[in-house]
C-alpha cells in the first residue's frame, strides 16, 4: 500500500516522470520513468526494479538518445 514519504497521504496515481540526477558534478535527465506520483503533493517515487534499471542506464555502457544545453543561474 501507497504512502507518501513528504505529506503521508495514500493516494497516488502511476505516471511517468523526468528525473535530473547529479552524476558526478554533471546533470543527467532521466525521462519518462515510470513512477508512484502522489495525488496531494506530486512527489515521485520509484519502484527498486526501477531505481536500479536507471543506475545501470547512467553508469553502465547506455548512451544518452540526445544532450541538451543547461542555463545555470546562482541564486547566491
């Protein structure tokens, strides 16, 4: 059964999500991965099959479908 780890609610809806992760200093977006979504607070999360097929899709032998350029702002 479904529990949201930030507002606790029950309810989620399985959508795919786009994820950026920080590999090695360097942002890497991961897109339509399949997830638990809350319904009130919208926070992803990913099943274990999941998390560790994205593991091995960024550090294994998976090349990116396409790179983007990123605008960095410093909020500082």
């Amino acid at each position: 059964m479904f529990e949201c780890n930030v507002c606790g609610s029950k309810e989620a809806v399985r959508k795919p999500v786009s994820q950026v992760f920080d590999v090695d200093g360097k942002p890497v977006l991961v897109e339509n991965i399949p997830a638990l979504v809350c319904a009130r607070c919208g926070e992803a999360t990913f099943d274990l099959e999941v998390g560790e097929k994205i593991r091995m899709m960024i550090h294994g032998e998976s090349k990116p479908v396409r790179s983007i350029a990123v605008d960095v702002f410093d909020y500082a």
